[in-house]
C-alpha cells in the first residue's frame, strides 16, 4: 500500500499546538513509510473562514518544517466536485431532499428533550416504498439529505482507540447539503479522501462521532475506508480542552516569543507519543521511530515549563552562528545594531547556555551593544573601592600581556587574586561595573574575550586613573 496522509485543517482561527500536533502525526507517518502528505483547507464554513488564518496555518507548518507534497487544497474551488457527486446520489437514490424547515427541526428537537429523548432527524421527507411523503412546500429550498442504513452498526478498527461500534440507529440522516447547495464539512471530507485516495486518516478524537457518518457515506459510493487513528485529547494546564477560548498559543506567538521550531516540534512529538525514553531528539529520529502503534491512548496535558525546558535544550546545544541568525531579528526589535559592536555570533554564544529563549538572549546582548558608561565619581567611590585599585591596575597590565583567549584571562585573574590575596568576587565585581555599570553578566573572563581586549582595558582605565 501506498501510504497517503492528509492534514485538513479549518481556517476558522488561529492555529495552535493541538491543531499542530494533528498535521504532525500524519506529516511523520508518510514520511516514515515514503507516502505522500496532502494539506487540505476546508474552507466551506464561508462565514467563519478567513485568509488571515489560512496564511498562519502555511505559515507555521513552513516554520515546523512540515512540507506536503500536494497542495493547499481549497474546499471551495471544488465545489463542482461535490455538487456532482450530489446529484449522483440523489440520481442512485442515495440521497433525497428534505423541506422540513428549522422551525419544524427545532419545535421536533424540543419535543425530544422534554420527553428525554435523543435530538435527531426522523425521517419525515425520507422516501420510503410504499410511503406517502408530505406536499413540497412551495418557495422552500431543501436540505439534500443521506439515507443513512437502518439497522446493523458501523465497526471500525480505530489505530489508537481499538474497535468502535456505533449502532445505525443512533445516526440519523445527514443533511450534505444546504439550501444554497453548498455542501457540508461531513460530506466534503468523504469525498476528498475519496478522490485524493488517503489510506489513513490521523486526527483528534472530537472528530470520532463524525467517523461513522463518513464511513457509511463512503460505502454507499463504493469506497474503501481509511485507516483512522484518533488522537487524544490535549488540555491546557488548567485541565481545559486546548483552544482559543481557553488561552491556547497561536504558532505565531510562539514565533514571537523566542521559541524554536525545532523544540516545538520535540515538544508536540511527545503530546501522545512516546519511544522508550527518549526526550529530546531530532526530527529526523522522529520520522524515524514514529509508527501508530507507540500513540497514546489518554488524554494529554500541556506542560509550558516542559515546552520551555526543552527550548533550552535546543538553544543550548545549538550551533551559534545558526543560533545568532535566528537572534538577529529580536535584537533589532530592541534597537541593537548587531554590526556595531562585538561579534554577534561572539556575543550569542557566550548568552546561549543560560537562556531559554531567543528573546532572553537578545535582551542579554544589549549589553555589549550599549555606549562604554561614563560613571561619575560618585558611582564609582560607591561601587569600586579605592582599596581595589591597585589590583585593578595590575589586572590591566595583565590583559594587555594576555592573549585573547578565556582561558589567558582567567590566568591573569588568578596571577592577581594570588599577588593581592583577595577573593574572585572581590575583584570580579568592580571590573563588571567598571565596564557595563552592573555587576550582573556573564563569567567575566568569557566577556572580556566578547567585549574585545582594547575595549575592556579602555574602560577599565577610566576607573584607575
């Protein structure tokens, strides 16, 4: 079999990580198996469906590194489609038109719960033999209905959940079709996978109700059904159902709060899936591990302070040079000319091992990109006692003889702590403020190689003289 996956998302709003984790199963699962992923826009709900959120659904799917084979697809542009294979069924007798207005459904749904019974569609324009079906009612455009089976139970081997049978009898026949024509999310999807020949279908569990509506439509055309593997719930950290309601992060805010693709991509790995122990791991590991038979089948939380954890993991571990291109466009938004000053890449890998996000480590490099202070006398009697000087002087001496490197620095520090026979801090202290005005920096050997031997004795000058 040719494996064949599809990520059909509803550009109805902002895509968070619960939404990503559905595109990034079925992305996995095609690539383990050297199958084709297809992204489908299911853009029929035309009231609700915007650009703005198609844009961030390419968009963050682009960031992740999710490419598809084929595609976007658009609903809408195959509305032909749909309508014809409407016409088939209405023709083979598959489907039929209903005239029951919403105020009838709505008066036949509140008769149902007053008497405790399920809402549901009897049946009322449902042609039957022998059956006598009302007047067409004149003016009125109908719903185009399935003849759902009567009887019997549509069974299903789900991926995830195992066997699930729903009794025919609980499913009433499904309006495909409105009014103006335009066909619903349920009958646009059957035929779409139909046509596109999608083998398994990888999706959240709020769709398992839908499962045997479209099983039983794509039956009744002749199809085979899909593979469906229906994944868990994910909760906020509050224990709600992620979502925008709830707070949810778009993939955009991520973005823009320093967050890398590559640990988001770890992260949502892990919201359901597991392969042994292993925590963090490279994409390429995931594609190859990945099968449907590791996926979780209880709900899942999410966890930020995981999710920043293992952003740290990656910035830790990554390449500067990489890493200070990813930087750049933060520290520009705080007024950093990153051309002006130290190397960046210096810069970005003297900041990487302590933060956990881009952003922190732009507001580190401020820093080295700031004017050298001009400390009044007041600052520096209060910050750099005359009783340290004489080891400050001979600490110049030592940087100028030094070479650049951190480990001559550091040399240099202990040949002076050891001639005045004072401690780090006590030295450390006063060199950090005497060059940035702070005393909160890196380890300050490594920051004299950043900050550049000529700049460092220059400032540090200022305050002996």
């Amino acid at each position: 079999m040719h494996i064949r996956t599809r990520f059909a998302p509803s550009p109805t709003g902002f895509i968070h990580l619960g939404n990503l984790r559905s595109a990034l199963y079925p992305w996995a699962f095609a690539r383990h198996n050297k199958g084709d992923f297809i992204l489908r826009i299911e853009d029929t709900d035309l009231e609700r469906s915007t650009q703005e959120a198609v844009d961030v659904i390419i968009e963050g799917m682009s960031w992740l590194g999710l490419d598809w084979d084929e595609g976007p697809i658009y609903q809408m542009q195959r509305i032909d489609r749909y309508r014809e294979v409407v016409k088939q069924m209405l023709d083979a007798g598959l489907a039929y038109p209903c005239y029951m207005s919403e105020a009838e459904l709505n008066k036949l749904r509140d008769e149902q719960m007053a008497n405790k019974e399920k809402a549901r569609y009897k049946g009322l324009w449902r042609p039957e033999p022998g059956k006598a079906l009302p007047p067409v009612p004149e003016g009125v455009n109908p719903v185009i209905r399935f003849k759902n089976p009567i009887g019997g139970s549509v069974i299903w081997n789900d991926a995830v959940k195992g066997q699930i049978e729903i009794s025919n009898d609980e499913l009433d026949d499904l309006v495909i079709a409105r009014p103006d024509g335009t066909p619903t999310y349920n009958f646009c999807v059957v035929i779409d996978d139909m046509d596109m020949k999608i083998t398994h279908v990888i999706r959240g569990d709020d769709h398992v109700n839908n499962t045997p509506r479209q099983i039983n439509i794509m039956k009744a055309l002749g199809g085979t059904p899909p593979v469906y593997a229906h994944l868990p719930t994910v909760f906020n950290d509050a224990g709600e159902k992620m979502s925008k309601r709830n707070g949810a992060m778009s993939v955009r805010d991520y973005q823009k709060a320093g967050y890398l693709p590559e640990a988001i991509l770890n992260y949502l790995a892990r919201l359901g899936w597991s392969h042994g122990d292993a925590e963090v791991f490279t994409k390429e590991q995931f594609v190859d591990w990945f099968d449907l038979e590791s996926l979780g089948r209880s709900p899942v939380q999410h966890n930020p302070d995981k999710l920043l954890w293992l952003n740290h993991q990656y910035i830790q571990n990554a390449d500067p040079a990489n890493l200070a291109i990813a930087t750049k466009r933060f520290a520009h938004e705080l007024g950093i000319n990153t051309e002006a000053g130290p190397d960046f890449v210096q810069v970005v890998g003297l900041l990487k091992d302590r933060a956990n996000t881009l952003i922190e480590i732009a507001k580190g490099a401020k820093l080295f990109y700031l004017p050298a202070p001009n400390l009044s006398s007041d600052q520096i009697k209060e910050n750099i006692p005359k009783a340290i000087i004489p080891a400050l002087k001979d600490l110049v001496d030592a940087i100028v003889t030094s070479e650049s490197t951190k480990e001559a620095y550091a040399a240099a520090f202990k040949q002076v702590l050891a001639k005045h026979q004072i401690k780090m801090p006590t030295l450390a202290m006063p060199v950090r403020y005497a060059l940035f005005a702070t005393t909160q920096t890196p380890a300050i050997d490594s920051v004299l190689v950043v900050l550049g031997r000529e700049e460092a004795v220059k400032r540090l000058s200022k305050v002996i003289q």
